[in-house]
C-alpha cells in the first residue's frame, strides 16, 4: 500500500515533469493571460490538434488546468500558484552563469522570491558598459535617485552637480568605507541624506527613470556585472529593495 510521503512524492515528481516540457510551459503561459479553446491554443502555439489536446488533457490530469462549461481551458488556482511560486526559475536559469559567480542569497527571501520581476532587464557584461550606463542614469535622473555611495570620482562630482541642480539623492554607504567618506562630502553643499549600513546586498541604483543591479561576487567583492531596466516592474523591485535597505540603515552626519 502506498504511503502519504510515497503519494506526495508521485505528486511532486509529476508536476515538475509538467513543468519540465516547453510545449506546457508554453500552454500554461498563455493560459495565464486568458481562458481558450483548443482551437485557439493551437492557432496560438503553432500545434497539431492532436498535440494541443494532447498536452492540455496532460495538464487537465494534473490539476493545472480544468476545462470550463464553454469549452475553454484555464489555470486551476493550484497552477496559480505553482506559476507564482516557480516563475523566478526562468529569470534565474536564464542567467545561471551569472548567478552561479554571484552571491544573491545575500538579497533578502522576498527579493528572492521576485526575481521574475527583472525578466524585462538587459544584462551588462562589463564594468565600463555599467560606469556608462550609471552615468546616464545620474544625467537622465529628473526628480530623484537612491544609491550606493559611487565610489568612482567622476560619478561623484556628476552627482554632487545634479544635487546642486536640485536633484533628490539619498544614499546608502558601507560602515567600512566611513572613515574614506568625509573627504568628499563635505565639499558637497546641499549634503544629500546619507545612511550607513553594515554589509550592502550589491550596487543598486534607482532613479525616477530607470534601475541597476550588481550584485557581489562569490568572493564579496563587489562586480560590476549588472542587470539595467526601465520597466516598471524592475524599477519597482529595485525600488523595494532600496527602502528595505534602507530602512534598516542608521543615519550619518560628517
């Protein structure tokens, strides 16, 4: 007779066998968005017939679909929330090499956990493409922007501008790097508000434009690999994950 752990086992392992075919994952995708025939999930993913029901009666057996009185297909609220739950996957394996040289167990659970969130990014190989991108950040940011203390001189003196130009800057520095900072800041008139923090989770910065995320090495040391997005989910992520941090940070006056 099977046992309970036996059966949750045959049910785990058939979902992520599921989960492991294109074909459904494509299904599962568009079903995400609205309720279709068979006719229109065959027109949609360029299928056979035979090989739409297929896959949709494969679905439909494993509680992820169920087919309505109208004849359409849809997610079952179990499939919700495997799609919820598994959807970072995609972001994280798209980018396995990155992550598997990068730290992002150092980003706290929930961040984690919203990783599909910056399925909309472009990654930037290297660090002069980041410095780059960073400065167009700060030329472009309108209204406001939240960083990391830039540790690059040009990138500071650009922002002490555009702070004597109005801009709101709030910043987040390392506790290690406090005894370097006065140097430079207390040049800079208005003094942007600044906390101290002790371990940053990666680079990040975020303007009223656009997002930029580095994380740390495997070794800690900060890489400027990064992910850059305009998108408003991506910015809403780095925005999240800035005010979380920086909530956290005790204030710092020179």
């Amino acid at each position: 007779m099977e046992s309970e752990d036996q059966h949750h086992e045959e049910v785990a392992a058939n979902l992520f066998f599921q989960l492991s075919s294109t074909d459904r994952r494509h299904i599962l995708s568009v079903l995400q968005k609205e309720n279709l025939k068979l006719n229109e999930v065959t027109r949609r993913l360029d299928m056979t017939a035979t090989e739409a029901l297929r896959q949709l009666q494969r679905l439909t057996e494993a509680s992820l679909l169920e087919k309505m009185s109208d004849g359409k297909y849809g997610l079952t609220f179990y499939a919700k929330l495997v799609l919820d739950t598994v959807s970072p996957l995609d972001f994280i394996s798209r980018y396995n090499k990155y992550f598997e040289d990068h730290d992002a167990l150092r980003l706290p659970y929930e961040f984690r956990a919203r990783l599909a969130e910056l399925s909309g990014v472009v990654f930037i190989p290297t660090t002069i493409d980041t410095i780059n991108r960073v400065t167009e950040m700060v030329k472009g940011a309108q209204k406001r922007m939240d960083a990391v203390v830039l540790g690059s001189e040009a990138l500071l003196e650009l922002t002490r501008q555009r702070v004597q130009e109005g801009l709101k800057v709030r910043g987040l520095m390392e506790k290690r790097l406090v005894s370097e900072a006065p140097s430079f800041l207390l040049t800079w008139k208005p003094l942007p508000e600044i906390r101290v923090t002790p371990t940053l989770v990666g680079f990040v910065v975020v303007t009223d434009k656009a997002a930029l995320l580095a994380l740390p090495g495997n070794d800690g040391e900060l890489s400027y690999e990064s992910f850059y997005g305009e998108d408003d989910s991506f910015r809403k992520w780095a925005d999240d994950l800035f005010t979380y941090e920086w909530e956290k940070a005790k204030p710092w006056y020179p």
